[in-house]
C-alpha cells in the first residue's frame, strides 16, 4: 500500500483486522489504543514484530499525546475507530460515550488538522482522515427501505447519539476547516477477535458453555451483517477512492432478524460442537427487551460501489459457520475476556455487532 498509517483503536475489534490487513498490504503502520477493556494487543499479536509496525498506548482525548504521535510518525492516512460502541453499556453509563465519542474525537480532528497544516503540496494534497461510524445514527426503519447517505441522523440510545454527534464534527472539520475527512457508516460486524459482549461472541460464548442463549424480545429486530474482513476492504477503497466531505455506507446484504442469526449460530455449532444434551437452539431464552431497541437497520450500499467497485464478499452462513470455527479454536482467549467484562444486566443481549 506504502503509505503510513495512524490507525486509532487499532486494539479492537474491526481495528485489530485493519491493521493486520495495512501491514501485510505493505503500508507503515502506528496502531494507538487506550487499551480500555474492549482492547486487546493478542488481536494484533501476528504482527508485533513486523518492523512497519509500531504501537502507542495513548488516549485520544490527550490532545498533547495525539499531536506528538501525529509530529512523530507523519501518517499520509488516519484511520478513526476508536470509540466506546456497546449500547447497552451506554444505557447504563451514557457519560464515557460522550466523553470518548465526542470529546475525544474532536481531539483528534484538532490534532490532525494542525498537523495537516504543518504539511505542503503532494503531502497536503494527499492526506486523508477517514472517520469510521455506525449506521445507528440513522435511528430505525420500518420493515421496507434503506438508509442512504441522504438519510437523517435519529439516534434512539446514548451510543448512536454520541456517534451521531462524531459524524457532524468530522463533517465541520471538513466544511469549516477544509480537513480531508472521508465518514463512513457500517452495518453490524461479526467475525474473529469480536468481543464477547456482542450478539455473535454471545451466543457462540453460552453454546459452547450450555447457558442460556438471550435474545431480547421475540427477536424480530432485523439487522444487516457485515463480515469484518469486507468491511476493511471498504475502508480501504475508500481511503484510497474516496471524495474527501463525502459519507460511505458499508451494509453486508445479509439482513436476518436477530433470532434467525441465533438459529444460524447454534446449527452452526451442532455441526462443529455437538451436545450430548441436544440441539443448542433448546437453549435459547427469551428476555426482556432493550429500551429504545430499533427495529431494523439496513443500509444501501451504491455509492461506495459505484467509487471502488467494492461488493460483500462473504456469505452470511458459511461466515458464521467460520466464525464459530475461529472461537471453537480460540477458547482462551474469549473466556478470559468474558471473564473480565462488566456484569451490566443488559450486556451481551443486543444485536449489536460492533
């Protein structure tokens, strides 16, 4: 790729896969991570000790640890994933979300903005932020339409509105400033290294375990599952692609309400775990559900097709079939995560995937 690269939240869980792909792409690479208990270094392990990489555990809400990683390393990209993203979490303790989120991002586009300033001609010309986002800030749909990139912003919980909030800074920092920030918004990711507070680690995590299996209501709210690695090849194109002020929404064509996703996961898990005691689906356990749960979210895609010619590679079931695969193999790491993750009643219900 040869550039150089600052990717923030590179210790999480789309982050992590982001950096393993810009480093076997060749590019330079300074991954920054606060190292909260969404992060993890064992997700970037594979690439430690490659010499275009290099870590910095800081903070982004350090405006004088952001504008000397920026002084130091001279990215020619920004990559911006670090956020708190669990919604239930944010039901609870909706003051981190905003602190992180919206504080902490502003820090950032401060700090890259003085940076850029710094720069002339190509280096000018070629710099690019691009700031990662959810399609929750979209609020919900009814049981027909897509969000476009004409959709307003309707956040229904505390976490789609401090990235809602995100995303109209990074779109000031363009408009006002003249920054080169390119927003991206992305369905609900699953794949390996995802924390086990999400639906997928979730019911994988209580299957394998013969817990309960909790899914919010009856189970009807739809969402849009994306593949993490097709959601890196997104970012990629539009980095490299991309109109600066322009948004880009990533949707992986693969909606399924939540209690098909659950039933996927455990015929997933017959398959490759069998229980002497029976088909994992007995195991399932309806709760109740979320405050302010949206019902369906599912994005159209065209724009960023038609600008890199990118396309979801990944098939929804033979996905999840891998992805159970990975956590079958991986049992270590994912228990001693879950071991570790705040007891909140909400946590690990929510169809959430990022």
């Amino acid at each position: 790729m040869g550039q150089r690269v600052l990717v923030t939240g590179g210790a999480g869980f789309i982050g992590s896969a982001l950096v393993r792909y810009l480093v076997g792409a060749g590019a330079v690479v300074l991954n920054i991570d606060a190292l909260t208990y969404a992060g993890d270094l064992s997700t970037v392990a594979s690439v430690a000790d490659h010499p275009d990489y290099s870590f910095r555990q800081d903070d982004i809400r350090d405006a004088a640890a952001m504008a000397d990683a920026l002084a130091a390393f001279r990215p020619t990209l920004i990559f911006h994933l670090a956020a708190e993203s669990h919604v239930d979490r944010s039901i609870d303790g909706p003051a981190a979300f905003i602190d992180t989120n919206v504080v902490g991002t502003t820090t950032l586009l401060d700090a890259a903005l003085g940076y850029w300033k710094t720069l002339s001609g190509a280096e000018r010309d070629g710099f690019r932020f691009v700031h990662v986002s959810t399609d929750e800030v979209y609020g919900a749909l009814g049981a027909e339409g897509y969000f476009t990139e004409a959709s307003p912003h309707l956040p229904n919980s505390p976490y789609a509105a401090s990235k809602s909030a995100a995303d109209g800074l990074a779109r000031a920092w363009n408009r006002t400033y003249g920054l080169p920030v390119l927003i991206s918004n992305c369905s609900n990711n699953y794949g390996p290294w995802q924390h086990p507070e999400k639906l997928i680690p979730t019911v994988i995590a209580a299957g394998l375990s013969g817990r309960p299996i909790p899914v919010y209501g009856d189970g009807s709210n739809v969402r849009d599952w994306l593949h993490v690695d097709d959601h890196v090849k997104a970012l990629i194109g539009i980095a490299c692609q991309g109109q600066p002020g322009e948004t880009y929404l990533i949707g992986g064509d693969a909606e399924r309400s939540n209690l098909e996703t659950v039933h996927s996961i455990c015929r997933a898990l017959d398959r490759l775990a069998p229980d002497t005691g029976g088909d994992h689906a007995r195991l399932i356990s309806h709760v109740t559900d979320r405050p302010g749960h949206d019902f369906r979210y599912a994005v159209d895609h065209a724009r960023l097709t038609a600008a890199t010619g990118w396309q979801p590679q990944h098939d929804f079931d033979e996905g999840i079939a891998a992805t159970v695969g990975w956590y079958l193999d991986n049992r270590d790491w994912w228990q001693s995560t879950e071991s570790g993750r705040l007891g909140l009643d909400r946590t690990a219900q929510t169809g959430g995937g990022r």
